[in-house]
C-alpha cells in the first residue's frame, strides 16, 4: 500500500497547469531530522499552507526521538498528522494532550501561544507523520489561541484506496476540526493495482507528497522527499 498527502487550497493564481515538483531539504529538528517540504525558495506557500515538515518513519528503543522545547506561535495554525507512534503536546494554556495514529491536533496561535511537543514515555517506538502551517487571514490573525484535538478523522473507502480528511471536506467526509480558509488537508493510503482518479476544483491549487511506497501521478513515478505542486486550472488528477 502507498500512501500519499494531498492539499487542496485556494489559489494563488495563475494559469499554467503544468505539474511541478520541488525536492525537499533536511532539517535537523530537535533529536531528530526531518524532511521540509515548505518553505522553499522557489515556492514560499501553497495557497495559506505556508509549511510542511515530514518526519520519520522513525522505529526506535529506549529514545525520545521528539523532544520540541517550547517555543512562541502566533498568526498561524500548526496541523500535526499521525500516521504511526504518539506525540505528547503541551502548551501554555494549559493543553497537555496525547496524539496517536490516525489523529490530528489544530493548534490555532492566534494573538499568541507556546507550546511543545515530545515523545512520550510510554509509546509504540514508531514516529511518523507530517506537521502543516496554515497562515490566518488577516482578519483572524490576532484571535483567541485555542487547541482542536481529534482521536479519529473522516474517511472515505474505495476500490483505489482509502481516503482520510484531516482538514476541509472531500465529498461526504468533512472534517470537523476548524479551519479559517477554504482548504483540504488529505492522507491518501492506495491499493497496489487500483487506480484513482482524483476530481479537483480547478479554482484552486494542489500540492502532492509521496510518504511511503510507490506511487504515479499521471504516469510519472512520484520520488521520496519531492513536493508536487500542480497550480490551478486542473479538473482532476490520475493516481
């Protein structure tokens, strides 16, 4: 089974439809490195998706492979999505929340917050996942700071695979975490042998991350550690 993130966000604008890709740099995070996939020179943003860190798989013994101090955010959401292991938030209003497989925490910074992230001491020795930053509208730049966790997302099941939505909505699901922007944050696990056509909004925007397997894109065989851009004006996709 593959597994791919996908990212649906308002445009920036343009209207070349060409598929873009973009290699991804490494970054030591803490005890651990991880693969930044935005911000990158030659491509800041993605819409308000203004960063994107994949990190692991990690199997470790005896370790605290995560160990994020506390640090400031403001103006942004932070999106953490689990695919193996457990993470430990802490924050300065008071949040101390245990994030496992298939979860996702939206930590809105708002006027301000800290907060830090770690293994915790009873885990599964798995780390895998991808932490996103959404920029706020102006208009919700200075709100209050809050912490949205959620145990489980909404999926979809089907022939070419299963779809989990941890932000926006794809068809029936819809994601109840809450977002200030037109956005879609997707984790696309396909079936070997089964493709599946993606309908896209040609209004905006799409970036494709490969997190494991082996994965095309229209044909082309995606590449670990690469970001997929494709601008808008595509009415669909065919993985």
């Amino acid at each position: 089974m593959s597994r791919v993130a996908a990212e649906e966000v308002v445009a920036l604008g343009g209207e070349n439809s060409s598929i873009e890709s973009y290699p991804n740099r490494e970054v030591e995070l803490g005890n651990i490195s991880v693969w930044r996939a935005l911000p990158i020179r030659e491509r800041r943003m993605v819409g308000p998706w203004c960063f994107l860190d994949r990190f692991g798989p990690h199997t470790f013994q005896n370790e605290k492979p995560m160990d994020i101090a506390p640090h400031p955010h403001i103006g942004l959401q932070t999106v953490t999505w689990l695919l193996e292991g457990e993470t430990l938030h802490n924050d300065s209003l008071g949040y101390e929340v245990l994030l496992r497989a298939g979860g996702v925490n939206v930590m809105t910074s708002g006027s301000g917050i800290a907060h830090a992230e770690q293994t915790p001491s009873k885990n599964s020795g798995q780390l895998n996942g991808a932490q996103l930053w959404v920029a706020l509208p102006d208009a919700d730049r200075n709100i209050d700071a809050t912490l949205q966790h959620l145990p489980e997302v909404p999926r979809l099941e089907h022939a070419g695979g299963v779809t989990q939505v941890f932000a926006g909505a794809i068809g029936d699901a819809v994601s109840p975490a809450h977002h200030f922007s037109d956005i879609v944050g997707a984790d696309i696990a396909l079936h070997a042998g089964h493709p599946l056509p993606l309908p896209l909004n040609t209004a905006h925007e799409h970036a494709i991350l490969l997190m494991n397997g082996d994965c095309e894109l229209e044909g082309q065989r995606l590449q670990p550690n690469m970001l997929y851009y494709v601008p808008q004006g595509r009415s669909d996709l065919r993985l």
